[in-house]
C-alpha cells in the first residue's frame, strides 16, 4: 500500500520547513538548510521548488511576498503541526533506541 502524502517527512523536506518559521526567499532556504544541518543536509533547487510548490499546495506554507521571480514564504499552522508530528515521531525512535541499547557510551 503507497504511503500517503508527507505522512513522514524526508530530512529535506523537515529542514526546509524548519527554516520556514520565519520569512523566508527560496534562495535563503538553500543556504540554511547546510547552514543549520553543518553541511549534512544540501536541497537542489529543482527539489526545493518542487517541494515548495507540493507544501504549498497541501497548506502547510503560504506565499507572503512576490518581488519579480523571488517568491517569499512561511510556515503555517498546518505545517507547524506537520512538523511537531515529525519530531514526535522521531523522538519515539530515539526513546526505542536508548531503551534497548541503554544509555551507554560509545566506545
């Protein structure tokens, strides 16, 4: 059975939305998601768009400024909630982990 829909979020597609707890120009996304993830996470411009237009279609951001091509966006209550979701699901796999590797140091 197809997954639906951003039922779980791809790491790009979490940070992209991270970055757009505030007011953001898709090229400014670009340079955050490296910037906030030390360099482990990069988003093409072809899936940024792409996925841009995806969020925006489901709700989960709205456009806020047009200047020219440069398209300005933020996150919606919708998307916030896509996001917390995201985290809780995480931190469940975390909370699994530790429970049944203990809370030992690496070695």
């Amino acid at each position: 059975m197809p997954r639906a829909k951003f039922q779980t979020l791809t790491e790009q597609m979490f940070y992209i939305l991270l970055c757009l707890k505030e007011e953001c120009y898709g090229m400014d996304i670009m340079d955050k998601v490296p910037a906030m993830t030390g360099g482990r996470v990069n988003v093409g411009s072809g899936t940024l768009y792409n996925l841009l237009e995806q969020f925006l279609d489901e709700g989960m951001i709205r456009e806020t400024k047009v200047e020219g091509r440069r398209r300005s966006y933020i996150l919606t209550r919708k998307g916030r909630e896509m996001l917390d979701e995201e985290y809780r699901r995480l931190c469940t796999r975390v909370d699994d982990y530790r429970r049944i590797f203990g809370e030992e140091e690496e070695t």
